[in-house]
C-alpha cells in the first residue's frame, strides 16, 4: 500500500502538532504504524490522502452511526451553514436537539449542550458534587470519561494503550478523591459503599464499557449501583458518551431497564460535529447556572452547525426497526469473525452490544480491565497491520470498540471476515 503522501504530511505534522496528531491514539503507535491522513469519506467507506480506500469501522470514533456524508444530515447543516455559523445566543436548533434526546433518554428531563465528552463528565460531576455537598467520587478501573483531571486515574482508551496510570500534570489533591473500583465488581462496590458511601458525590460508570474494549455488564451490576446509590444519597452517572443512541434508541439506560440521575452525552447526537451534553433528573439539572449555582459555561456551546448534525441525525434514529437491523448486521460480523477464529485456531474472545463490539486476543472471558489486559497486544498489532494493507480501517489499539454503521452493506461485512479469515490464517503461521 502507498503511503507516501502521509508518511510526508505526517513528518511535517510532528513539527507543529504534538506527536503529529491532536488526540493520542489516532498517532497509531501502539500497532507500529503511522497515522494515515484523511481527505473524504462516504458512506461505509475511507479514503486516505494518498487514495487507498477503506471500508471504516471507526466510524470517528463512535458517531458515524449513519455512515459517512448521510444526505439528510448534509442536507440540514447545509442550509443551516447558509444561515450564519455561530451567535453566541439561542436558536430554535437547541431546542430541537434537547427535545429529541430528552423524547430518547429515559433519565434526562432536563439537558445542557457541551462542546465534548471531556466536558459533558465534567460538568455532569461538578454538578454532582454541587448538589450533593460530597467531594469524592468513584469511577471504575478501563473506564474512560474524557481527560478532565479527576478522571484519569485507572482510565482507559488512549491512557490504557499508552500503558500510563494517569497523567503528569494532575495534582495528587485533585485525585485523592476519586477511588477506582474494578468494573463488574459486585462485592467491591458493596463494600466500599457500605463503608463510605455517605461520603460519595457520585459513582461514573459507562453502562457497556468501551474504552477497554468493548465489556457488557454482568447480570446485577447496573443494578447494584442503582440500589447502592439510592440507599446512600449518591448520584448515579451513565456516562453514555459511547453507547447513548448507539446500543438501543434510548442508549444503555434503555436497554438494560435501569435509570441514572443524570447522562453524559457527546458522539452520537452530534453526527460528527464537536457536541456533548449531560443531562438528568430536572430537581439535580435545575442546580445548573443560572438556574441554580453550579456554573458551566461555552462560547460555542449549542453551535447551530452542530445542532442541525445532531438533529438530522437523531431523527434518522426513530425510523422503526433502524436498531435491531443495525445489531443484526453487527451479529453477522462478530459471528463471523468468530467463526474464523475458530477455524484458524486463533484464541479470541468477542462482545457485542447492538452495534458495538470488541474482540480480545485472550482465551479467557473478558469482564473487566484485568481480563482485557491479558489479551495479546503483538497479535492485535499483527491483525491490525493486516486488515489495514487489505483496507480495512480499525481502531488502531486493542483497548478500543469497534462499530458498525447503517450504512455497511452485507457484502461489507462479509468481505470483512473473508479478510479476518485469510489473517487469522496468515498469524498462525508465523
Ligand atoms: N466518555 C466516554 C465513554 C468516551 O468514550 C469518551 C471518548 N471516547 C469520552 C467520555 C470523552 O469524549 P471526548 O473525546 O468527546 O472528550
């Protein structure tokens, strides 16, 4: 495969742009390669600068659920665009956006538009803290929640690839107070709770973890924290960045039956413009400035060219049976690719929750971030290489998902496990 053309923009990068890249992972370190640069994209497919094509199971991360370049979404921010760019002040867009998402979500009433997911955990703690009057938090071990100080300690996605426990630059102050639990840990989180758990603002938790891979909760989990937050006076946090409106209309809440205080959002509701948005129980929303006293603030926050994506694209989202063909496609591949693993030889364990799915080079079951750190990083970088040269655009590190989009085809997702099939094969002979 050529790669000139990015191997040469790439070297210039570097010059000016930390590692050449504005966010970690995408440098694609940790499989040896080199990031390609990006000119378009369509529907299921990637093109690269240097003009090799790639069916895209990225997906930018999470919130291309409709594919690349959907007419409707281009449609809307088109004629939006023709309108003005940003007024710093409301616009009926907002309005829409919240209303789709407080309609989908069962645990928002109330909803504040953010400019990232970083920003939606933030706020969603602050605010925690605000009205609960507590500092301390818990999070779990392989969860990722953006880069915001108090978060990175045990995190996932690029800290987890990295290999780093957190981040030079977080006072050990602003972390003291966060405690890191093991993620499907029923007994953990009981005792801790039974121990401190009037002292607990919030327990954070992505209800399918993503960023260690992807890990589904166990039977119970969810709902442990439900019951252990209530009891306690402690809010409950469905950091729903990645899964909102992507493992069911409603996001993981929905499909699981349990209900949060309050939401993260980001991804998905922006159709691939920068947004987030956390949300809630309206008694805790109302604390929000200048409702209440809790501040948070954005310059762009509630962009009208974000908004018209968000809006376009959650509207695709209500068409009956969009959800259960997208899993059902999502099924076909993770099926398929086990298949092959199988037939190879290769030991490999796959999850998957609606359209979202991971795969660990590991022949043990993966429940938590320990299970996933078994998984054997050199083989993912050998797949990884792999699927790239045969034009299969992956995330680029084992402690990531990997999501299917309306727009891949069948005949996409078969081509993909031909592929995997012929890579097993290749990596169990060398
Ligand atoms: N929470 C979760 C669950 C995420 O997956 C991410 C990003 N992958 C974030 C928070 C942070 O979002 P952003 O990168 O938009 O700041």
């Amino acid at each position: 495969m050529n790669i000139s053309n990015s191997l040469k923009l790439f070297e210039e990068t570097q010059a000016v742009i930390p590692g050449g890249v504005n966010s970690p992972v995408r440098a694609c370190k940790s499989v040896g390669c080199t990031p390609l640069f990006i000119e378009r994209a369509q529907g299921s497919r990637i093109y690269d600068m240097d003009g090799n094509e790639f069916i895209d199971y990225v997906g930018s991360w999470g919130p291309m659920i409709l594919g690349h370049r959907h007419p409707e979404v281009i449609k809307l921010v088109e004629f939006v665009l023709s309108q003005g760019t940003s007024y710093g002040a409301p616009t009926v867009l907002e309005l829409r956006l919240a209303e789709l998402i407080v309609e989908a979500v069962p645990s928002v009433e109330m909803v504040r538009m953010v400019n990232s997911g970083t920003e939606a955990t933030m706020s969603a703690i602050r605010l925690a803290r605000g009205y609960t009057g507590r500092d301390a938090i818990v999070k779990f071990d392989g969860c990722y929640h953006g880069h915001a100080d108090t978060l990175l300690v045990e995190a996932g996605s690029g800290v987890a690839t990295l290999g780093i426990p957190g981040s030079p630059g977080v006072p050990n102050a602003f972390v003291e107070k966060t405690i890191s639990l093991p993620y499907n840990d029923i007994g953990a989180v009981k005792a801790f709770m039974d121990r401190q758990g009037d002292e607990i603002a919030c327990i954070i938790v992505e209800p399918v973890a993503g960023n260690m891979g992807c890990v589904p909760p166990e039977p119970g989990f969810l709902e442990t924290l439900r019951e252990e937050t209530e009891k306690h006076g402690t809010v409950l946090i469905f950091d729903e960045v990645m899964t909102g409106f992507r493992v069911a209309h409603g996001g993981a809440q929905a499909l699981y039956g349990i209900t949060p205080d309050l939401t993260c959002l980001a991804k998905i509701i922006g159709g691939g413009l920068p947004v987030g948005a956390y949300g809630g129980r309206r008694d805790i929303m109302e604390k929000v400035a200048p409702q209440g006293p809790v501040y948070q603030a954005g310059t762009l926050s509630g962009n009208p060219l974000a908004m018209a994506a968000g809006v376009a694209t959650l509207k695709q989202l209500k068409e009956p049976g969009f959800y259960e063909k997208l899993a059902e496609k999502a099924k076909r591949l993770a099926v398929g690719l086990q298949g092959a693993a199988v037939v190879n030889g290769v030991s490999a364990t796959f999850t998957q929750v609606g359209s979202m799915m991971g795969m660990f080079f590991t022949d043990r079951p993966v429940r938590n971030f320990e299970d996933a750190k078994t998984a054997d990083l050199t083989l993912f970088s050998n797949y990884y290489r792999a699927m790239l040269e045969r034009g299969f655009y992956l995330a680029p590190s084992q402690f990531e998902s990997l999501f299917v989009s309306a727009a891949h085809t069948e005949e996409d997702i078969d081509e993909t496990v031909r592929a995997a099939a012929v890579v097993f094969e290749m990596l169990t002979k060398e």
